[in-house]
C-alpha cells in the first residue's frame, strides 16, 4: 500500500530546521536506489527518525483540519487508514501509470514532496490524464474513465494542500 502522508508546516521558529531535515530526507532517499540491502536497512531507520524529528517540529496536527474545513478538494479521493493522519491519501492509482508507460511519473510518487513540488506533480498528473484520454478515444473504457477521475481528484488534493504549504511524505506500507 502507498500512502502520502500530509507533512504539515514548521511550527514559527522552526522553519530553516524543517528545511534542513527536509534535505536530509532527500538526500537518504536519492541513496537508497542504489544502496545494498544492509544500508537500505539503516536508510530506512534514518528515515523514521529524521520524519520523526520533523513531525515533531511542525504545527498540531489539528491545524490541518482547520485548513481543510468545507474544502472538498482537501479531502483525498482514496484515504488512507486514519493511523496515517488526517487526509492521509491512499495511491491506488499507481496502475494506471504503467499503463500509459510513464517510468519518471511511477519513480516521483514513491519521493516525499514540498509544497512546490507537489505543484509541479499536479502538471505531471494532468499530462497523465490527457495520455489516459489517449488510450480511450471513445471514452467508452470504465475502467480508464475510472482511473482518470481518481487522477484528477487527486492532482486537485495536492493542489490544494500544497497551496497551504502542507508538504507530503511517503509511506510504503505491506497490503
């Protein structure tokens, strides 16, 4: 199960920490591609901790809620167990990326994103749709029809929290 877990803002005070620990999670990330199986092990516990650490740094968790009152795009078309936070997303749409052979797209969903990156994986999802609209020109498959609403909704979730300054994480989850 992938899971996009909100990352919600630096509590005041705390945002050039939240940044560094940001990179730090980056870097790790871009490591962990080409790590043997003994470091992948220890990436993955820096990992925690680091998101821990962040967590811990940004505003309650209740803020999220406040920001996303009556905005239907703040709620995720595919939620994710409620152990994952609020508004938590559940990427069920994974599928439908191989299908239209975006290998780039697939590798940017599995990456934690910032408020500005989610923005640029909104264009990349509606490029998504429109290579979708191109494997059913008669718009007559359920099946893509389906997926393409499951996009769509989900390009608007990430244009809405990240506009709130509300980054995500990653969450590789056995089903």
């Amino acid at each position: 199960m992938l899971i996009w877990r909100l990352l919600p803002p630096a509590r005041p005070g705390h945002e050039s920490e939240v940044v560094a620990l940001d990179a730090q999670v980056q870097t790790l990330l871009a490591e962990y591609d080409d790590a043997d199986e003994d470091r992948e092990t220890a990436i993955e516990g820096e990992l925690e901790a680091l998101t821990a650490r962040r967590r811990g740094l940004a505003v309650a968790p209740e803020t999220l809620t406040t920001l996303a009152a009556e905005h239907p795009a703040a709620v995720p078309p595919h939620e994710a167990p409620e152990k994952f936070g609020p508004f938590a997303l559940h990427v069920v749409f994974i599928d439908a990326i191989a299908l239209v052979s975006a290998p780039a797209l697939h590798d940017e969903v599995f990456v934690n994103h910032s408020p500005a990156q989610m923005q640029e994986l909104v264009v990349r999802l509606q490029a998504l749709i429109d290579d979708l609209d191109s494997l059913d020109t008669s718009g007559d498959n359920d099946d893509i029809q389906r997926v393409k609403a499951l996009v769509l909704r989900t390009a608007a979730w990430l244009d809405f929290w990240s506009k709130a300054g509300v980054g995500f994480d990653v969450v590789v989850e056995p089903d």
